[in-house]
C-alpha cells in the first residue's frame, strides 16, 4: 500500500537510524601506591624484634634439647634401679624360700614324745683305749690332700677341657678357667685347704672356683662333709645358691642343714654348725665371700676354709647393687 501523498514515481526516503552517543573517555586507571621507605625509627625497631626472635627461637632450642635429655636421663635412671632393686628381691625371695623350707623339715622332724632317760657311764670311767677308739675322728685335710696329689692335679686338668652340662649332681659341669685352677692347685697341695685368695671379680666366678673344690672333695670324702658359705646379705647368698646350683647341677633340696651345702649370714652360727660337724666326725668346707671384711678368729681353727678378698671396685659395686 502506497502513500497517495508521494508520486508514483518517486521512492520513499530511505529511514535514517539514530548513531550511538560517542562514549566518553574512561577515566585513567589509578597509578600502584609506591611503598614509603622504612623511617630510622622504624627499622632499627624492626632489627631489634627480629634479634629477640632469633634469640628466643635459640633459647626454645636449647629448652626443648634439655628436655630430651632430661627424658632419656629419667629412662635409663629408673631402668637401672628397677634393674637392681629387682636383682635383690629375687635374692630375698631365693633365701627366703629355702629358709622357710629349713625350717619346715625341722619342725617336721622334732620330737615331741619324751624319750626315756637312758643313763650311759661317763667317758672317765672308760679305759683310755677304748675311750679314743670310740670317739669319731675328722679327716685329716692337708695329709690326705699330700697322699692324692695326682688325683687332685688329674681333676683339675680334667675341669679345663669342655664342660660336661650333663654330669651327674656334685659333679663340675662349667669349664675351669686357668687361673682358678691354679688357685686350687695352690689350696689344695700347698695351703693345705686353708687359706685366702683374692677374688675372681665377680660372686659367680667364685662360686664356680668352690663348685670345683666340692667336686674334688666329693671324690676325697664322700658325704663326710658339708660345704657352709657365709655371706652377710641375703641377696649375696642369693647369688651363691644360684652359683653353686647351676655349676654342681644342684637342687633346692640340696641346700639346708640336712643337706650338702647351708647359708648363713652370721658367723656365729656357722661356727656353731661346724663344731656339730666335727663333733659327727664329719669335715666343714667353710667358703667366706669376697664381701666380708672381717673374719671371726675361731673361724680359722677349722681343718677346711677358703676365704675371697675383694678389691676396692669389687666392693664399691657391690655396694651399689645393694
């Protein structure tokens, strides 16, 4: 449909389209903020904090170092006293035990029915002879020791090949090393089974230089005598049953009054013991450890005695274990 205002010859004008206002200029970005420099106050209180900080990071260090040691200190502190007091209450325990089994076969074996009286006549009205013949006599140690000489030196070659882990009880089942044969060889032939020596170094080497004595005496006498050890602490007579239990391939029932081997921690009673011995006409082997300082003189009016002189050290550690 046709404007009838315009001439059928003339085109419309062509529609005009309205430009875009031109845009207007952005604004320039804002320029970075330049850093200030530091005033001279301000970094001079800067290096003092970083120095206190480095200085308080050492002082952490050194803190936290002690506090490692401290904690491996405490560790190995109470390792070792837990280590020692356990060592005496098993000792204690080892004594104690044996004591209250010595003790229960005594009262087992009291009397308690009176006995008739029997009068006997006194030993002064018997003839003399008769009176000498009848008493009991103990072996004559250092004699006997002279006469088997070869039996002794054959036992203690004999100790120091290889040990023999399945001898029969009393007999020595640990190797002898050579200076404790030597130190036999010389209390058996020359001393005459009397006589002191200076300590193996340690309660377990001295046990196992007594186990080869009993082991030669055992061949000497039999059952005719009976070997007392006199330590004053229960934890020391500890270690000696121990010893003497595994070099002699021994039992708890080989240790007490009625058996091969007593403890006593005074020397009173282990006099009295072996006066009871002698009286039986047996012989008392009397072992003194390393660790008695003092022996009582009637001690050594005794045929057998073997006593252990300690160094100094030895003493000052086996004060420490106690």
């Amino acid at each position: 449909m046709t404007d009838p205002s315009v001439p059928p010859d003339q085109s419309p004008p062509p529609l005009s389209v309205p430009e875009p206002p031109a845009a207007e200029p952005s604004p320039a970005a804002d320029p970075a903020p330049v850093a200030k420099p530091f005033e001279p106050w301000q970094a001079l209180a800067l290096r003092e904090l970083q120095e206190r900080r480095a200085a308080l990071e050492a002082e952490i260090q050194e803190l936290e170092t002690r506090r490692n040691q401290l904690q491996k200190s405490l560790v190995s502190s109470f390792d070792g006293q837990a280590d020692a007091i356990a060592r005496r209450l098993k000792g204690f325990q080892d004594y104690l035990v044996v004591a209250l089994q010595d003790l229960a076969g005594q009262a087992e074996q009291m009397e308690l029915v009176v006995q008739p009286v029997v009068l006997q006549p006194s030993p002064l009205d018997q003839p003399a002879e008769v009176a000498a013949a009848a008493a009991p006599s103990a072996p004559a140690a250092a004699g006997l020791f002279s006469e088997d000489e070869d039996l002794i030196r054959s036992q203690l070659e004999r100790f120091q090949g290889q040990p023999d882990f399945y001898a029969d009880p009393w007999k020595l089942r640990r190797s002898l090393e050579a200076p404790a044969a030597a130190l036999l060889e010389e209390w058996f032939l020359y001393q005459g089974g009397r006589g002191a020596h200076a300590s193996a170094g340690s309660r377990s080497r001295n046990a196992l230089t007594v186990a080869a004595a009993v082991a030669i005496l055992g061949e000497l006498y039999g059952e005719r005598f009976q070997t007392l050890v006199l330590a004053g602490q229960p934890e020391r007579l500890g270690e000696w049953r121990r010893g003497l239990q595994d070099c002699l391939g021994l039992s708890r029932e080989d240790f007490g009054p009625n058996s091969g081997v007593v403890l006593f921690e005074r020397p009173d009673a282990l006099i009295e013991r072996a006066d009871r011995l002698e009286e039986r006409g047996e012989l008392p082997f009397i072992v003194i450890d390393a660790a008695e300082q003092v022996v009582d003189v009637p001690v050594l009016q005794f045929p057998l005695w073997l006593a252990f002189a300690a160094t100094p050290a030895e003493l000052a550690i086996d004060e420490e274990l106690l």
